[in-house]
C-alpha cells in the first residue's frame, strides 16, 4: 500500500490517519472545507499538497471517497449545511428591512425562530443529558423492521448530602419510537 507523509510522519494510505486525510481532502475538493484548513491539520506545505493530488493512489482514494460521499448523500448535506450558515444573517436582513412585505418578515421571523430554538431544544428541559439506545439485529441490512431505537432524557439533578454531592438520576423515560416484536412463524408447522 502507498504510504504518504502527514504531520511529518510516514502513514499508510489505508490506516486511520491516511483514510481521515483522504476524506478531508475530499471534502477540499468539494468545497466544504479550503486548502488552508487541509494543509494546517496534517502539517503540509501547499507544494505538499500539490505532490499528494498527483499521487496516484491518493488520487484514486480521493475519487472512490467522493463516489461514496455522492451516493450516501454526505456530500450534499455538508454542502447544503455549509450554505445554511448564511441563512440566519438572510432572514435578520429580510426581517429588518421595512421596505419588505409584513407577510415576508412575519415568514423571515418564524424561520429563525425555529432555526434558534430546534424542537430538540423546546422538548428537552436544560438539565438533561440525552442518550440513544440502538439496537440492530437487522445483520447490517438496515432492515428498520429489526431496529429498536430509544432515545432518554435522563435528568441531571444532584442530592446535597453533609459529606458529598451526589447526583441522583430519575428513572429514564423512553421518548420516540416504541419497540416492535417481529415474530418469524415461516418454520411453524
């Protein structure tokens, strides 16, 4: 395997180091992130980086990464993300222009309302910590029928003793899907 040199060491293309590269580089090429960023995290000259695009392995890994990100839909959502840091700086201009219609700015108004305060946020009181529970027995198919997911705000409240603090979690209350039992009867007689 090719090895290439980042952050002055020598890595493997296909180690971890080399596979965060490459998709970094990717996302370079695309545009979510510039050369600069690219060339500060693994320590590269711009002439390292040129030396690094005429790779041919490099190359070839950076071209099979953009197919992956293309047909996950990765790529369109960084980009669309990236592009979505504007939109609250839009809306501010539409909702303080008095030139606009009442109906824009009402509509600029609700739009970063709901871009400020996510229903994630609206939902979980402040003093909580979220988890997930996900379970697949789907064997990678991302069959849904044999996921079970739950999702937990587990409250962070804590108990004053004389000696020590301690915090006292309430009982997790699952929050979202509900378990489905599939039952397979195809070998019941």
């Amino acid at each position: 395997m090719t090895n290439i040199t980042l952050n002055g060491t020598t890595v493997a293309l296909d180690s971890a180091t080399g596979n965060e590269f490459i998709r970094d580089a990717t996302r370079a090429a695309e545009g979510v992130i510039d050369d600069i960023e690219l060339q500060e995290k693994f320590d590269l000259t711009a002439e390292d980086l040129q030396k690094l695009a005429a790779n041919k392995a490099v190359a070839r890994s950076i071209r099979e990464e953009r197919a992956r990100r293309l047909r996950s839909g990765l790529a369109v959502r960084e980009a669309a993300q990236k592009e979505f840091i504007q939109s609250p700086k839009i809306m501010g201009e539409i909702l303080a222009d008095k030139e606009n219609s009442p109906r824009h700015r009402i509509e600029a108004s609700r739009e970063l309302r709901s871009t400020a305060f996510s229903a994630d946020d609206r939902e979980r009181p402040i003093d909580t910590e979220r988890f997930l529970i996900r379970i697949d027995i789907s064997g990678g198919s991302g069959d849904s029928e044999h996921i079970i997911e739950h999702q937990f705000d587990k409250p962070l409240t804590k108990i004053e003793t004389d000696d020590d603090v301690i915090e006292a979690p309430e009982q997790p209350k699952p929050v979202g899907r509900k378990p489905k039992l599939v039952v397979d009867r195809s070998n019941d007689e």
